[in-house]
C-alpha cells in the first residue's frame, strides 16, 4: 500500500507496571527478582533479591503513534515517568507531522536533540520505544511485516534459547540450549564461586553434554572472579559467560577475552547503546557475540546499524529479550543464527509472552522455534485490557 498522504498526527505514551517492558517488575515469588548476582550484591542489605534495590522502580514505558488515516504503531521500552514525560515534552516535535516513512530522519533528530543529555539510558530507551512505534506504524500502513521491509526472511523459523533457572526443564521445551542467572557473586567469596559450580555441574549432569549451557552474570563481577568462573565452567562445556562488568569498563571485557579458552565464548552488550558502544565491544573488547536489546540500543533503525557493523567484524547479534520486536529483525540477517527467549512464567516451567499483558497477537516459541507471519508491522496491537496511565504534554 502506498504511504503517500499519510502523516503522524498524534503520538501518546503511557506507563503501566506489573511486567510487560519491565519485566522485572514481577512478585516477590518470580524467579527473576530472588537471589541473582547484581553489581548491589557488595552490600548485604541489597542481596537477597533485586527488588531491593528498586531494579523495578522504573516501570514500563508504553508508546503509541497515530496516523492521520488512523493507523497505529505500538512500541515498548522500560523508563517509565522519567521516559514518557521526554517521548511528550521532548521528542514528540521530531514526530507529529511527519510522513510515516521519514523514520531514519525521526531518529537521527531524536539523537542529535539529546545527545547533551541523552547517549544511553532512559532517554535512549524513550527513542527505543518511539522507534519500534514508527517501524510498526509504517508496516501497518503499507500492510507488510517489519521483516519484509528490511530485507525479508533468510530462515522460516528461529530457533531459540532460554534464560531462566531451569535449564532442565528448558531441553523439555525445546529450547537448544539454557542460560542460566548467576546467583554467587564476588561478595560471596570461595564458597559463593563453588555453589556456583556445583549448581552448573548438577546441570551439566541434568541435560547432558550437547545441550548448551551460558552464564547470566549481569554486570556483577571483577575480572578475578569472571576469570576463575570462566575456567571453572569451560572444563563443564558451559559455551558462554555473559556481561560480567560495569558496560562501561571495555578494558575488563578486552582482559577476560584474552584469558579465554578456546571452547568458551565472552559475550555482552545488553545494556549497550548506539553503534558507537557496541564499536568499542567489538573493535577493542573483542566480544564474540554482541547482544543489543532493541527496546534499548535506540531502536530497530539502530539495531540495523549495530548488526551491520558486527557483520563487517565477524561477529554474532543475538540481541537480549525484547520478544517479538527483536524476532523481526533476527529473521532477516545471517549472522543472527538463533534468539534469546526470557523464560518470563514465575517457576521458569512455562513458556508465555513476553510482554503480558500488554500485547495481543504476540509470538511465542513453540517446541523451541518461533515462525513469523505475515501480519503487518510487528504483528502485535496494544490490548484493550492493559491497565496504562497515560502521561500528557506538559501546558
């Protein structure tokens, strides 16, 4: 269908908590908030679990664009307040009024407008979510799958990993392999480290040796500790160890990529943004597999030129979580071989959509593998039954 005359006449955005976005927003009974290594588990008073130190104090960030033909792209980030009231009193004049197809314009607008203040972050998560709006509005207009607008499908299914506490239960689903979060870290000492290989070995033993195993360590660990886990967990076959520092400490990265064996992979990047983050991960760290997520990097216009970017060093994309908003993109690339699903049932036993209750029509892995259809934009619409506050324009 042709765009020609359609222009954004509205953009809304909203805040919501209880999942969806934020998905760690769960109860106290949700596998994600209990014990889980955290760059707060140095203090004691913050270690029991991640709710403690306010990791779901943000909530999420809901956005909605309207074209003046009614058509309406969905977008979904973290960031909550702080995000929605710079989508309406901030970015919204970069987006009313726009042809629907300037999308590259919008984001590079957007950027420029708040690199003084932005670059990473909540702004960049207000971008992010704006985006994903845009990229679907514009595949509901012309009536084509966001897939097909940026270069159609290299594979007819993705196969998926998962992350979650149970990787055992993971290999029943399907899954080709299990991620697991990292519950021991610095502050718990030797003894911390050897639960944590003890647990990895209990299972190794449980899904046997050709089923993969990685580390979640969530930028809890020094290079010490992530270098004698990592030898540790290479002599159980574990294929890698993921986001072990500070994203900002590349020289860390770089260290540990240099220890490691040749049978273990050193992978990060999830709470990266924008092309010139993941340039230092790959041009100075090295990193094997990079993992934007695309509710956070800037966007799908920029995931785009983060994995080009990656192609051109050799590297894997496989961005973290984000469901069906990073499955369009995965589809289409070649050096995106498989996809992280984000086990978000609170016993790790179920396979259910990622961003519930928000979304409609969202795809799930079956028996490990998601298919996409041809249902246009991201193949999702808001639901009816989404509890949203909605955040207006400052008079």
């Amino acid at each position: 269908m042709s765009v020609t005359g359609h222009k954004i006449k509205a953009i809304r955005a909203y805040v919501v908590g209880g999942g969806g976005g934020d998905y760690h927003d769960q109860g106290q009974e949700h596998w994600i908030v209990n014990q889980i290594a955290t760059p707060m588990s140095i203090y004691p008073e913050y270690r029991q679990t991640r709710t403690s130190f306010g990791i779901n104090a943000l909530k999420t960030l809901v956005v909605e664009v309207e074209s003046n033909h009614g058509e309406i792209g969905v977008g979904i980030s973290t960031g909550g307040y702080p995000a929605a009231w710079i989508v309406m009193n901030h970015l919204d004049r970069f987006i009313v009024d726009q042809p629907v197809e300037n999308v590259e314009k919008m984001w590079d607008q957007m950027y420029r407008a708040t690199m003084y203040y932005g670059r990473k972050g909540v702004v960049m998560n207000a971008i992010s979510a704006v985006d994903l709006a845009l990229w679907d509005l514009l595949g509901k207009v012309r009536q084509e799958p966001v897939y097909a607008m940026i270069g159609g499908k290299v594979r007819e299914e993705i196969s998926c990993y998962a992350t979650g506490p149970r990787p055992n239960l993971a290999k029943e689903m399907g899954f080709i392999g299990g991620k697991l979060p990292l519950v021991y870290g610095p502050a718990d000492g030797e003894e911390g480290l050897r639960k944590n290989i003890e647990h990895a070995a209990e299972m190794r033993n449980r899904v046997g040796d050709d089923f993969w195993l990685m580390w979640d360590c969530w930028m809890a660990l020094d290079l010490p500790y992530a270098q004698k886990l990592m030898e540790k967990s290479s002599e159980l076959g574990f294929k890698w160890i993921e986001e072990c520092f500070n994203p900002d400490d590349y020289w860390a990265y770089r260290d540990l990529k240099k220890r490691a064996p040749n049978n273990m992979m050193v992978t990060g990047g999830e709470h990266e943004a924008t092309r010139y983050g993941f340039r230092m991960l790959m041009e100075f760290s090295d990193l094997d597999i990079i993992q934007p997520d695309v509710g956070w990097c800037g966007g799908l216009t920029e995931l785009i030129k983060i994995g080009n970017l990656a192609e051109s060093y050799g590297k894997y994309v496989i961005p973290h979580g984000s469901g069906v908003y990073s499955y369009h993109y995965v589809i289409t690339k070649t050096n995106s071989p498989f996809a992280e699903y984000l086990v978000m049932s609170p016993n790790a036993d179920k396979v259910v959509p990622q961003y519930y209750p928000l979304l409609e029509g969202e795809v799930i892995p079956e028996n490990g593998k998601v298919k996409l259809d041809d249902r246009p934009g991201f193949g999702v619409t808001l639901s009816k039954d989404a509890n949203l506050t909605q955040v207006y324009k400052e008079k």
